[in-house]
C-alpha cells in the first residue's frame, strides 16, 4: 500500500520504518526540515536499538522516503497515519494542535478516497473532531480511523512485531478492513472497535500499568516497615495468571514521555466529564513520592547532604533510551543539588546536558568506575545492563574508597551484596551491612 506518515517521533518514526519494511511504500513528513534532511542521510535523530539498521535498509531499497513536501506526500495515498505529538498542557489537558494542523493540510491536499489513521494518543473525542475538520476542507471520500500505538521505548522495533494486538476504532468497515490489512504482516491479533472506545483503550492500558507500578512501590513502602521482600512479593504475586508478573518491579516509579503525561490526561478528561479517578489520582501521588523514598535513605545515613559526592548512575528514563522526559533521575539531582550536595553522572548513552539546567550542574563521568571512584554514595537510578552487571565486589575493590550503594532499581541479590560486604540500601527490602548515620565519609 502507499502510506504516509505524518510526524517523526519515536511512534512515526518506527511506524513508518516497519510499514515499510514490511513491504508498504512509505513517505515520512515532518515539519522539522533538519531532522527530515538527517533522516533522509540515514541518521536516527534518538536512540532506538535496531532502527538505524532497518530505517537505512529502506532508504536503500527505495520503499522509505522523507520530504517536507507535503503536498507530494498527501495527494495519492492509500493511508496517511497521524503520529505527531500530543503534549500536555500546564492543566493536564492535551494540546492537540498539531493533530489540528496536520489534519487541516491532509484534507487540503487529497485527491482520492484516503484513510486518515491518528496513532497519536489523543483524547477521547478527537478522532471525531478531526473527522469534521476534513469535511470542512475537502470533497474527497474519506474515513477516520483510531489506531492507537503500544509500543515501548528501548524495545519499539520488537513490540511492533511482537505486539499483543492492533486496536482498530472506526466507524467504516471498509476503513477498518484496509488498516487490518495494512498491518497483516505483523500477524498481530485485531481488536476492532468505535473510535471513543479505541482512544480510551490507550488512555485506560497506560494507567493500568502504571496502577501495577505503584501498586507495587507502596507494597515496597510496605515490605520496609515489616522486613519482607519486595521482589519476593511481586515474584509470588506475578505467578498468579490473573495478576502476571510484568510491571510488578518495585523502584523509582515510572517516568517517560506516556505514564505521566496521558495520566494527566485521563484525570483531566474525567474531571471535564464530571467524573473523579480517586484510584488514578493516588496512583500518581505515589510515583511522585518515589524519588523521595530513596533520597530519604540518603539523609537518613549521611546526617547533612552538604557537600557530600554523590554519583547518579542512569539517566535516562528507563534502560535502552537517550529520553530524559519527566526521568526520575532529573528529580533526584534537583533535590539533592537543592541539599548541597555535589554530584557526578554517568549513563551509557545519556552523555551531555543538552542544555537541560540540571544535567548541567553535574560532572558528566566518562565511565561507571570514574563515577565511582569519586563518589562516597552511589544511586542506581536507571537500570541499565551495563549498571545492572557491574560487579559489586569491584565497588569498593577497583574505587579508592568507600562508596555506599543506594539501588532504587533492585538490581542486586541481597546475598550477592552480603557476600560483596558493600553497605547496600535498596528499596522494599532490608538493607545490607547497614552502619550508624555519620559524616564519616565527607567530613
Ligand atoms: C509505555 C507503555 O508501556 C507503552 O505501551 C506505551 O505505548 C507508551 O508508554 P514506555 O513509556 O516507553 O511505554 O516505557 P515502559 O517500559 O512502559 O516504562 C514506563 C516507566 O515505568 C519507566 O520509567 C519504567 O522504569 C517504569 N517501570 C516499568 C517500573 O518502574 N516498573 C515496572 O515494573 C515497569
């Protein structure tokens, strides 16, 4: 089929990537000139495992294209897919103006019966606003479909083959046999539906998972206070078919550029309807806590945070990104900065401030060991790999002194820790080699 994508964020980007390598012609638009002249030389403008190879493989054979040129990319098209931002407003609502721009150009410029899919994730109501926008701009036969997209950061290329089902939302049937073909390849079960129904779909699974997650940091808070295990709960509780084990990993709570903001959303679209999300509401009040249950820790063992040196390890918002929107990690520096304290960063991909304020007051580390090597307290914030399987022995070993381990991601094995001898604190289960407050280190 001839597809356009409208936007090249991580959702058109890999959307219009795998469409075409799946054997679709694909035409990418975006209004960002720069990042359509990178993309057209082959750079990915993120970080994505596996896009890169795919996207230049398409490039090559010529079903990939990227242009500016909208009318080029509007005119004979079989499918033009929505996938541009939708952020949030300072109210929590959704700004869906670029969805209103994208839309207003599409209907301008089609000249044969075209399918309009919006993958963005936008509010319930809008695939009905955006069909009477087109009808405003044009005499051309048309249908709107919500199609909302589930894929997740650091693993978006697996999930769009691995998906566990495509949401349909359209009012046509033969709208809604075209997108079932569209996606065939993927061998993705189908979920056809009504349009509201598809784009709360979206709204409602997001804040089911991050439901789970703060579930399971306030059964965390929990485990603290009456000495259980935390992962030992989550992994008893996992093997209930009914409850399943994913998003059960106690932490820092959850970040990104989704959880938060289309919680936002959901709760502000249930207020605008007169209705209350009491459930949703605390789920949001907990993960905005995480950051502080950890950082708590710290003040309980070091009596002033003034100047002592503190190593953040991890970024990002989550392993296999670049992405640092709403990263925990940039709550946990501001704090601490606020505290006094001084501090080094390290991430494996994450390696300038990009002129984010905050990165800026830290010393970027070259590597985990220089972080270490200078730090007298240490906090995994994002478990990457590399993070994950650094050797606990070589903590204390390959550094000149001391560094205490404060894990917000339990990566480690209480035991390994023990067997390690590093003072270790973590979250939802007891802490390890455990000494008195003091300012022993940094006095
Ligand atoms: C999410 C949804 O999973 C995806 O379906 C949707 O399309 C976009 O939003 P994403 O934000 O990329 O994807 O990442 P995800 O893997 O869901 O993690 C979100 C956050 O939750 C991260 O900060 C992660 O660290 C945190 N998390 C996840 C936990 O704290 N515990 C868990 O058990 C799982």
């Amino acid at each position: 089929m001839q597809i356009t994508v409208v936007g090249t964020g991580y959702v058109g980007l890999v959307t219009g990537v795998t469409f075409a390598e799946i054997g679709h012609e694909v035409i990418c638009t975006d209004v960002d000139s720069a990042k359509i002249m990178k993309l057209s030389r082959g750079e990915v403008p993120f970080y994505e495992p596996g896009l890169q190879q795919l996207m230049v493989r398409n490039l090559q054979n010529g079903r990939l294209r990227f242009t500016t040129d909208t009318t080029d990319a509007y005119r004979f098209r079989d499918v033009i897919c929505i996938a541009v931002g939708t952020p949030s407003r300072p109210d929590g609502a959704v700004d869906v103006s670029y969805i209103e721009q994208a839309v207003l150009e599409v209907a301008k410029a089609i000249e044969q019966y075209t399918v309009i899919v919006v993958k963005s994730t936008v509010p319930v109501g809008t695939n009905e606003q955006v069909r009477a926008m087109v009808q405003q701009h044009t005499n051309c036969p048309f249908d709107i479909v919500s199609n909302p997209e589930f894929l997740r950061e650091g693993s978006a290329i697996h999930d769009i083959y691995h998906g566990d089902r495509i949401v349909i939302g359209a009012d046509s049937d033969r709208a809604a046999d075209i997108v079932t073909e569209l996606h065939k390849p993927f061998g993705t079960p189908v979920f056809r539906t009504d349009p509201r129904s598809a784009e709360l779909i979206k709204y409602a699974s997001n804040a089911f998972l991050a439901t789970k997650i703060s579930y399971i940091n306030e059964m965390a808070n929990l485990c603290e206070k009456l000495g259980a295990n935390v992962d030992a709960v989550a992994h008893g509780m996992g093997l209930d078919r009914r409850i399943g084990s994913p998003f059960l990993q106690a932490g820092l709570g959850y970040g990104g550029s989704c959880f938060p903001k289309d919680i936002r959303a959901l709760l502000h679209m249930a207020e605008s309807a007169q209705s209350e999300l009491q459930l949703l509401r605390a789920v949001s009040i907990v993960n905005e806590q995480r950051p502080y249950v950890v950082l708590d820790k710290l003040k309980q063992r070091f009596s002033s945070l003034r100047n002592l040196r503190v190593a953040i390890l991890g970024l990002s918002f989550k392993p296999n990104t670049d992405d640092i929107r709403e990263a925990v990690s940039l709550v946990m520096m501001k704090e601490l900065l606020k505290a006094g304290a001084s501090l080094i960063v390290y991430d494996p991909i994450v390696n300038q401030a990009k002129g984010n304020p905050v990165l800026e007051s830290a010393r970027f580390a070259g590597s985990m060991k220089e972080a270490l090597d200078w730090a007298e307290a240490s906090i995994i914030v994002t478990e990457w790999d590399e993070i994950r399987s650094f050797p606990l022995l070589q903590y204390n070993q390959e550094t000149l002194k001391e560094t205490i381990i404060f894990d917000g991601r339990n990566c480690y094995a209480l035991a390994e820790a023990e067997r390690a001898g590093v003072e270790y604190y973590s979250v939802g289960r007891p802490a390890v080699n455990e000494r008195q407050p003091s300012h022993l280190l940094h006095s």
